[in-house]
C-alpha cells in the first residue's frame, strides 16, 4: 500500500511535469492557486515555466479542501491535532446521503456511539455517517482499521490506522483531481 503523502507528492510531480509541458488542463488546474484564480488562460501559459512543485503541491493541497500544502500534510499524516480537515471526506459523490452534521466535536461523539456510525469531519464540522456511505467514499465499512481508530476519524485511538485509511482513500481518487 501506498503512503498517502507519497502518492500526493507523485501527483504533484506529474501535474508539475504537465504544466511545464503547456498542458491545458493542467494549467487549468493552476486555477486552485488564490492568486490564479481569475487568471486567463494565456496568463497561465506565461506562468507555466515559473511554477515549481511546491506551486503543485499546494494546487493538489487546495483540491482536497486544505488551505496549503503543509495543513494537508500534517492532517493526513496525523502530525498535528487537526482543526480543519479539508473536503476530502466528503465529495460530491457522497451528497446523496442523509448525515448527522455537527458544529461541536463532544455532539457528534456522544450521537457516533448511540447509532453505531462512522464519524468524519468536514473542514471544521462534524458529520456521522452509516456505512453505505463510506462505501460511496471508497472505502470498506469492514476495513479493521476503521475499529482500531475506534470509528472516530477525528480522534482516533490509533493514528496509523487512520493513515492507511487515507492512503486507501487517496489511492482511489482520480489522477487529475488530487
């Protein structure tokens, strides 16, 4: 299995590669940058010789929700005590379901246990979910690591079965998003 970390910072060094490359979607991409935001395309063509791989880390950084390269990081690889959490945990794929949502960690504890569910966070809230939703996230409901962080993504027991967890998940996103 691939460290989440590692298999970000690939994804920077091809997304670094295609925009040194002139490649529009690429530098389309560019566009999660603040400052590039609102940048025209022949803006960005100019840009592409000086953009370097921190400039792509913190674009796949951005992608996930995160505000930089070194908040991802450090939530991802459990570093810190995380305070936002980015989007990561909740794409749009998963808008579908019914979530208990949740603005004070301690609610969303006390309503994970009472049904059982899975708890995530959605950059500063809180959301508990049912199993069919981790399964939309790609992930396995069944995956042991899921009890070893105690079904707590937030605080987990266990702060490398988390990074598994998000090694899995990252596995699975597409190439050209993160």
């Amino acid at each position: 299995m691939t460290d989440a970390i590692q298999e970000l910072k690939v994804r920077a060094e091809i997304l670094h590669g295609r925009v040194r490359a002139r490649d529009k979607r690429a530098l389309a991409r560019l566009r999660a940058l603040p400052p590039l935001r609102r940048a025209a395309d022949r803006e960005l063509l100019a840009l592409a010789g000086a953009i370097r791989r921190r400039h792509c880390l913190a674009v796949i950084a951005a992608e996930l929700g995160f505000s930089d390269w070194t908040v991802a990081r450090r939530v991802i690889t459990g570093e810190d005590v995380a305070v936002d959490f980015g989007t990561l945990l909740c794409p749009p794929r998963c808008g579908g379901h019914i979530n208990r949502w949740y603005a004070r960690y301690d609610d969303a504890t006390a309503v994970r246990k009472s049904c059982r569910g899975y708890l995530l966070a959605y950059r500063r809230q809180y959301l508990v979910v049912e199993r069919d939703y981790i399964e939309t996230l790609g992930l396995d409901p069944d995956d042991g690591d899921w009890e070893r962080l105690g079904f707590d993504w937030v605080r987990p027991r266990d702060v490398s079965a988390r990074s598994r967890l998000y090694a899995k998940l990252v596995a699975r996103l597409p190439r050209e998003a993160a």
